[in-house]
C-alpha cells in the first residue's frame, strides 16, 4: 500500500504540532508558583493530592489541575503574607501606642527598647516590657489590633489577590467536576505527553530546594 504525499504531508504537519505543544507542555508543567522561602515538596504533594483526586480525561482537564494547585497555592502564600505582615508590625505598633501614655517623660530611644525588648524573646527584658505596657493598660490584642490598622493596605491587597486565586479555584473545580462536563474519551497521543511531563517536572523539582527540608 502506497501513502500519498498529502497524507505523508498531513503526518509530517501533526508530529510537528505534537512537537510544539509537548515543548510547550515541558515549560508550563516545569514551571511553578513556589518562591524561594517555600517548601517545593508541598507543592509537589498538593499536586499530586488533586491529581488524584480530580476526575481527568483530557490533556486540558491535567491543565486545570495544573492551575488549580498554583491557585490553592497563592491562597495559602496570601494569608502566610497577612499574618506575616501583621507580626512585622508588631513594635512599631507597640512604639506608636507608648507616645500617648508617656508623653514628654520618654525619649524616643527609651520608648523604642522597650517596644523591642517586649518581642525580644529574652525572657527577663521581656518580663520587664510587659509590665511596663500591662501598667499602661497596652495588651497584645491591642497591638496585634493596632499592627493591623497599619498594615491595612497591604492586607486588603492581598484580600483582593485571593479573591481572584479563589475565583479561579471555584471555576477549575467546575469544569473538572461541575454536573454539566461533558464526558470525553482519552486521546492516548495527549495522556503520553502529559504524563512524561509531568513525571520530567517530579524529577527536575525533586532534587531542586532540598536545603528548605
């Protein structure tokens, strides 16, 4: 049996798009959303947690996965990032509600040791730096409180940043599991290209970040 060159042509044609997607199927699943202080195993984990348990039949329902984990992901980054940046607030916090209650009777430099001193976690100092603020009616909640109100742009940023990432979580978990997904049979030719990417993904990111663990 003869093949003609138009059918010599439109194989040729199909291995070269096959060839471009898996190249770009290398880049989107090599790459990811975790940053240098965060653990790569985690991610790596959560990946393999939705992948399990996400219906798949399609090379776009692995893509959803895909970006469902880097969602959930930036969800759980957004409120480390708020409560990170409250902590951080803390002694200034503390520093600003000492002016009123001291006055003209505290320099600066005595009302900044103690605010320091009170977060230092060197238990005499410490001691010392609760009293003082117990004295003048200062608990933490109302620096934790206060930290808040002067953290509140950035806080309220990333309230907006996860509400898209949850946005984008919602609409993910219905195209992978909503009543109306149509059911759709496996193309052998994509489930090989995923699959050997993602196990190239494993791979590169497993020995990559070792020293977080």
């Amino acid at each position: 049996m003869t093949i003609g060159m138009g059918m010599v042509s439109k194989i040729a044609k199909r291995k070269e798009r096959l060839a471009r997607r898996a190249a770009h199927l290398e880049t989107f699943f090599s790459s990811t959303s975790v940053l240098g202080s965060e653990n790569i195993r985690q991610y790596n984990a959560l990946y393999k947690t939705l992948k399990k348990e996400m219906p798949m039949s399609s090379l776009m329902d692995r893509v959803r996965v895909k970006q469902l984990t880097d969602s959930i992901w930036l969800v759980q980054r957004t409120l480390r990032l708020q409560a990170g940046a409250i902590e951080g607030a803390q002694v200034e916090a503390l520093i600003k509600l000492l002016m009123p209650k001291f006055g003209n009777f505290l320099d600066d430099d005595k009302r900044n040791q103690i605010a320091i001193d009170y977060f230092s976690g060197a238990e005499d100092v410490q001691r010392k730096a609760t009293r003082v603020a117990e004295k003048l009616g200062i608990t933490r909640d109302m620096i934790e409180a206060f930290a808040l109100e002067l953290q509140s742009p950035t806080v309220m940023a990333l309230d907006k940043m996860r509400a898209r990432c949850e946005h984008s979580i919602d609409q993910a978990e219905k195209k992978l599991t909503g009543p109306t997904r149509k059911k759709r049979n496996k193309a052998p030719h994509d489930q090989t290209i995923v699959d050997e990417e993602d196990a190239k993904f494993e791979t590169r990111t497993s020995h990559t970040k070792d020293s977080w663990n």
